[in-house]
C-alpha cells in the first residue's frame, strides 16, 4: 500500500493530505502532513498536529516536502505505510519519537466509487488504513506518551477545496474489538448535490454506503448520523466534544478555519435484515 502522491501533476490551485490518526486509553494524536499550492502559484508544505486539547499548524517551504518510495518527508518529519517519525521542536509544542503500524487495512475500492475518476471534483477523498495496532512511544512536551497496543487510522484528501459545508465522523477504537467506522455528508458543487460516503469494518468484514450504492441519509444532524441501505442500517451518534480549529484548503490556500473534534465518545449500532449486528461505544 502506498500512500500514493498526485501533486507532482498540478502546479496551482491544488492541495493533498494526509490523515495520520493514533489512538490510546481515550487520548488522540493525529498528524496531518501535505502540500498546498495557492491560485497564483505559491507553494508551500504544512503538518497540523492535533490532541484531545489542542491543535498546531506548522508551516515549511515547499522544498521541505519530498517523496522518496512510499514515504513523503516534511522537513525531519517522516510518514510512511508503516509509521511515523517525528522531530517537532517549537515554542508552542515539542512532539519527538516513532511510532510503528501492524498491517493496514485498506478498501480493495475507491470509497468514492466512479466519482473518484471523474475530473475538476473539488475533493477526493480515500481511506487508506480503518484499523491497524500501533507500537512505539513519542514525547509529548517532555512528557512520554506510550502507543504500544494502540489503534491507528489513516485517510488522505486532494483536489481544490474542502467541501462547503459537510460532516465528518471517525472512530476505531470499540475496546479489543476489531471495529471501526467512518462516515461523511458533503455539499458536491461539481453536481451540485450532497453526497454520502461511509465505511464500516466489522467481524472481519468492511460494508460501505455511499451515493453511487444508493445510500439514504435518514438523519444528519445534532451528532446523529443514520444510514440505510440493502437493508442494512447504520446508525451513529457522537458526544458533544472539544472542537478544535484546523486550517483547511480553499482553492488550494491554507485561508478556511474549519473546527472538528480530536477525540469524541461514539455510539455505533448495525442492523442487517433488521437484526442487530453490533452495537458499542467507542472510549
């Protein structure tokens, strides 16, 4: 599996991410390495790092990025298949160490279906990881933080622009169960519709709703998201949380302040047939 760069083709107007997500006893790191090229043809690299209670955007010159096989570098920060090492040494926040990812465990589809090889969409998105164990340890301000039998998460977005409004929900960690769960509603400007993609790994096996699969959005709102597809039923329902402010893409700009949660309790139910086939609570 690799991580897969595209913007070696775009030289404007364009942004790629990646979204490294860790987590251990009810605590979250997620990283968010990338690139952005701004309208007029501006370049530069960024990584966000994001915890339970804060977020930091720190940002490179576009010589600072490089990809070397499936790994991709943003300055001494390394991200790769199979972890990340990271040298972060700011005023504001000190985050040093490697941690180390088992196997991953990616769609064998695009999660967008045909939609991911249409042109000029404003976002593509992928799922590359839903569940992997973690090992190692970082420092976090001095402090260690031990990731050891942890579970990990890893998607990427690229194209132009963050969807105009959407909502975004992710968790993996269901106690020693091997669950996990993604799922997002999103304004589709190039149709002009709002589009649903989502993707559930459960008892070994991964079920995705989405548009082209046509998916219904029975609720949507106040945390609570409820899919319904081939008579399978997918309900979600998430805790109010710290939202945090992140720097998203417009037009390829780091300039849209967006506001999600690190680390959020979820409740998770899934019918097939009408018959429940797990329910839980993620820490």
């Amino acid at each position: 599996m690799s991580l897969n760069y595209r913007g070696q083709n775009h030289r404007y107007r364009y942004f790629e991410g990646w979204y490294f997500k860790q987590h251990k006893d009810g605590r979250v790191l997620a990283l968010i390495p990338g690139i952005a090229m701004e309208r007029g043809g501006g370049k530069s690299a960024f990584l966000q790092a994001i915890t339970d209670e804060s977020s930091h955007l720190f940002s490179f010159p576009f010589t600072a990025f490089s990809r070397q096989g499936d790994q991709i570098r943003i300055g001494p920060n390394r991200f790769s298949p199979q972890g990340i090492d990271l040298d972060i040494r700011e005023p504001e926040l000190e985050l040093r160490g490697s941690l180390r990812y088992g196997y991953l465990t990616p769609l064998r589809f695009p999660i967008m279906g045909p939609f991911a090889f249409l042109p000029r969409m404003e976002c593509y998105h992928d799922i590359l990881s839903m569940n992997h164990v973690l090992s190692g340890e970082v420092r976090y301000n001095g402090k260690p933080w031990n990731f050891r039998g942890g579970k990990g998460y890893l998607e990427k977005d690229r194209g132009r622009s963050f969807p105009r409004f959407y909502h975004w929900m992710q968790a993996n960690d269901f106690g020693p169960r091997n669950v996990s769960v993604m799922a997002a509603v999103a304004h589709i400007p190039t149709f002009q519709f709002t589009g649903c993609i989502a993707a559930l790994l459960c008892h070994k096996k991964i079920y995705t709703f989405t548009t082209y699969q046509r998916v219904r959005v029975e609720k949507n709102g106040n945390g609570i998201l409820t899919l319904t597809q081939n008579r399978r039923r997918l309900e979600l329902e998430t805790a109010p949380g710290l939202a945090l402010p992140l720097q998203a893409p417009r037009e390829g700009a780091l300039t849209r302040t967006i506001h999600e949660h690190a680390s959020t309790k979820m409740a998770l139910r899934f019918y097939e047939n009408e018959t429940l086939v797990f329910a839980g609570e993620s820490a």
